[in-house]
C-alpha cells in the first residue's frame, strides 16, 4: 500500500486466499492505531465492530493496576480486530492505491542476474507451474519461516534463546473491558476484546513446559493455566463454550535477520520476530513497513543500510525484554520491571514514528 502511493509498481502473492483467517492476538497498540489513523483507515477498523479499547489492566498476583488510554496523537481508543476484518482492510487500501494482489500463489524461487543480483521471482499456485515476473525488488513478507530469507541465506544478526507456548481461544460475553494481562510465576493469560462480542483469550506456559506435557492435549494445559491465575476466568473457562476450538502456537525464539541484499529486501516477521506474550507483532510489523518503505522510496541502498543500523540499535531493547518476559525466570516484582522497560521501548517505537512522514 505505502510503496503503490509512493507511484511503484507493486505486485504482491500470497499462497492464501483473500480474507484467510492466522493466529494472532489481534491487540493494536498505540503506534499501529496511529498509523491507521494517518492512512486513513481507522474509521473502517471502527466500523467493523471492533470495540474501542480505553483502559489496559495488569495483573500481578492479587495487585492490579490499570493504565487509561489518554488521548494522544489523533489516538483515543485502541482496537483488536480480528485478522479476517484486518487484513483485507490493508489489501483493500493497496488496490485502491494501484497494487496488483494475486492470491493462491506463492514465490517457488528467485531470479538472477550474472552478477547475483536478484532480478525477480518465479511463482506458482497448485498446478506448479511457474510464472516469472521480472522487479527491481522483490520482498519478503512470508513471515517467520520465510523461503524467501532461506533462499537468499539471509543471517540472523541478533538472537534471544527463550520462547513461550501459545495457546488461543474465543469466548463470547467475557465481562472484562479493555486488554487485561494476568501474571502468576510460570504462567501469563491474556484477554484481547475483538469484534462479534468476542474475546481473544490466550495462554501462556514456558516452551519445555509444553513440550513436556504436550500429549496431555492443548485444553489441559490450556485450562490449567486459566485456574492458576484467575478464578473468574478458570469458572468462565468451564462452564462456557468457545466460539472456535483452541489453536497452539509451540514457540519459537525471537532474532533479527539481515533485512536487504542485492534485489531483495525482508519485512515482518521475515525480518523480526519476536515472541508474542507481550502482544505487539502486528505494531511492529506495521510500524517496519512503514519505515523501510521510506528508505525504499527514498535514498536507495544507502537509506537501506541506514534503516537497518536504526532498526538493530533501537529493536534489540524491544527483543531482550520481551525475552526476559518469555523466560518465566521472574517474580511478580521483576516482571513488574520488565513492563516498565517495555513501555519505555514502545514509547520510543512511537517517537519515530511521529518523526517520520505521514506515509
């Protein structure tokens, strides 16, 4: 969308179909609200029936503390739409700017030049068959275990060893308003209002712990989890059906990878991953593919290199303290800490944001 209003040419493949559901704790946070805001989206977002969002609430144990959403920056709500409300939102914003959208397509391979520099991408849907398309740039957006970063052999330039298992559902009627974040020792739950009255409810364990225990099955661990750090929600959770059946996320570590070469360039999670208990990967994919889109329109390779040194100096903060959060090796009191650091790293995220251009 950003680099179509920019006047490029832009072709985008996806192996799915338009308006596929993912997993994803659906929960925006400031800076991503900002920037539907300046894109001129956020008004479809609320149109959706995604609730405002105007409080978040954590939970330490038996201490609470509830943090109001001020109004700033065009910002006084959060929302959490679902990925089916969106994600074809963004699709249906990058058409109207002139983007070509396929779908039931993906990348099989790259095309190159004598010089190694890449020149395309060969594609293909179900018959196999592959198309070559010829572009001056092809991007990875295939997220974390991106065949576009192993095809060009992209290195991992940054690494933090922990994960988290992630176990999601969808309960109706859930009386809890804004995000909550509850936190025992070895153990978080996150409740995300998103749209038809429904609540995102996740679950959060140590990665061994699941790997451990996994055979006992996805609801086990998953319920055990809710009477451990709220007994509201351990009662919702049996008495109540979910909207959708339970869906796990195993885990895996968090890194950054070189993000461009010689005709190839890697967004989102291709790019960063970090692990989701702290709930803000679609802010910081957002807010990536606005800054590299920058540097794409604006000073060529060289504003490449520069938005790289930026984003490793100012990203590995976010990726250290999210990974001392998805350790588990914390008290109530340290994870207090950690979400203090955490907020000062999401305030400086949004600073350049407001530092860039409106996009």
């Amino acid at each position: 969308m950003l680099l179509a209003r920019r006047g490029l040419r832009v072709l985008v493949v996806d192996p799915l179909r338009y308006g596929s559901d993912t997993l994803s704790t659906h929960a925006l946070m400031r800076g991503a609200v900002l920037q539907l805001h300046r894109w001129g989206l956020l008004q479809t977002i609320r149109d959706s029936g995604a609730p405002p969002v105007r409080s978040t609430t954590f939970h330490y144990g038996g201490e609470t503390i509830e943090v109001p959403i001020k109004p700033r920056d065009g910002v006084d709500a959060l929302y959490a739409p679902r990925r089916t409300i969106l994600d074809p939102v963004l699709v249906d914003s990058a058409r109207e700017a002139g983007a070509e959208v396929v779908y039931g397509r993906s990348v099989v391979d790259l095309a190159r030049d004598s010089a190694g520099r890449v020149r395309g991408a060969h594609i293909a849907g179900a018959d196999r068959r592959p198309i070559d398309v010829s572009a001056e740039l092809v991007i990875g957006a295939d997220g974390l275990r991106s065949r576009i970063a192993r095809i060009v052999e992209a290195p991992v330039v940054y690494s933090a060893p922990h994960a988290a298992c992630s176990i999601y559902g969808y309960w109706p009627n859930i009386p809890l308003q804004g995000y909550h974040w509850f936190y025992e020792p070895g153990v978080s739950i996150g409740t995300i209002p998103t749209n038809d009255g429904a609540t995102c409810v996740f679950a959060l364990i140590p990665q061994a712990r699941f790997m451990e225990r996994r055979q006992e099955g996805i609801d086990t661990l998953f319920h055990e989890a809710l009477a451990i750090v709220s007994p509201e929600l351990r009662e919702l959770g049996s008495s109540t059906e979910p909207c959708e059946p339970l869906r796990a996320f195993p885990g895996s570590p968090g890194f950054l990878r070189h993000v461009y070469g010689p005709g190839w360039l890697l967004v989102g999670d291709a790019a960063y991953f970090r692990d989701p208990i702290t709930a803000h990967g679609i802010s910081d994919a957002l807010r990536e593919a606005e800054l590299i889109s920058h540097a794409i329109t604006g000073d060529g390779e060289r504003g490449l290199a520069q938005y790289q040194a930026r984003r490793d100096e100012t990203v590995k903060g976010l990726l250290d303290v999210t990974d001392r959060i998805a350790a588990f090796e914390w008290t109530l009191e340290e994870v207090k800490e950690h979400h203090l650091e955490l907020n000062r790293q999401m305030k400086t995220q949004v600073d350049a944001l407001l530092a860039g251009s409106p996009g």
